[in-house]
C-alpha cells in the first residue's frame, strides 16, 4: 500500500491542529500513549480476548473506523521523527491469532518510543499489516476510510473538539 499520500494528509493536519491549538512543544510521548489507547481500542472492538464473552466483534465499517484511528497517530509519529519518506507499506513475516499480534504490535509500539529509529517503525507498520490481513482489510478500504476519517478530524477541530 503506498503511504506517501497519507502522510502527505496526516502531515498537513498535524500542522492545522498545532496551529489551531497553540501548540508549542514536542508532543511525542503524547501521541505515542495516543496509539497506544487507539490500538487497544480495536482490540476491544474485535472482543478476540474476550474469552468470557458470546458477543461477536463489532461490524467491519467500526472496526475500520477505529484501525485508521491509531493509523493516523502511527503516520504522525513518524512524521516527527523524520520517517515519513517511508512510500510503501512494509512487507514482513507475521502471524498469529488476533490476540497475539495485538500484544506483538503493543509490544512494537513501546519498543519504537524508545529506541526511535526505522527499524522499530518500520516493525510497527509491518503488525498493523497483518491486523489488517488478518481483519480482511483491503488497502482501498483502509485508504477511504482514512481520507474521511481525515475529513471528520478537521471538522471536529473546527468545532472545538
């Protein structure tokens, strides 16, 4: 999947919303905790732990909705570091049920706050891969949903979110 338009969209929007909010200091950690909560929100939303539970997932348009959540702050962490030359979604080896790739992909998420370097981006990008492929996202369906999820970001900074 090609990502130079999206972090082309993330990009512009970061800088609306720290124009819009007088931001005016380094909000790594910030956005980092960020995808974290987004990340372990689908998780709640597919219910694949919830061991104890009869209810299916939620429908496929939510899940989505909440995968391109964390999707922008993956983009946005990149985009501070100076990764988001990165054009093509990474291809790697992963697999596992859902609940382990959630845990491998938090696991990623917290190892690239700290080292901070392509490698360990470039990991995060490869798990959220296989979430998707293991979701049955297709990258048309992640791109769409990502340009009006962009789309509804700006309105709600316009509204004061």
């Amino acid at each position: 999947m090609e990502l130079t338009e999206l972090f082309m969209m993330q990009k512009q929007l970061d800088v609306y919303i720290v124009e819009n909010n007088g931001v005016e200091r380094e909000v790594f950690r910030e956005k980092l905790l960020a995808l974290t909560v987004e990340l372990a929100e689908l998780a709640n939303e597919t219910r694949c732990f919830k061991f104890w539970s009869q209810k299916g997932p939620s429908t496929k348009p939510v899940l989505i909705e909440e995968y391109v959540d964390s999707i922008h702050f993956l983009l946005s962490l990149g985009i501070l570091k100076g990764m988001d030359d990165l054009k093509q979604w990474p291809e790697g080896e992963e697999d596992g049920d859902l609940t382990e790739l959630f845990l491998r992909t938090q696991r990623a998420v917290l190892d690239f706050g700290e080292r901070q370097d392509r490698a360990s981006y470039e990991s995060v990008w490869i798990l959220y891969r296989a979430i998707a492929e293991t979701l049955g996202f297709t990258a048309d369906e992640l791109i769409q949903a990502y340009r009006e999820k962009n789309e509804e970001n700006y309105a709600r900074q316009q509204r004061g979110y």
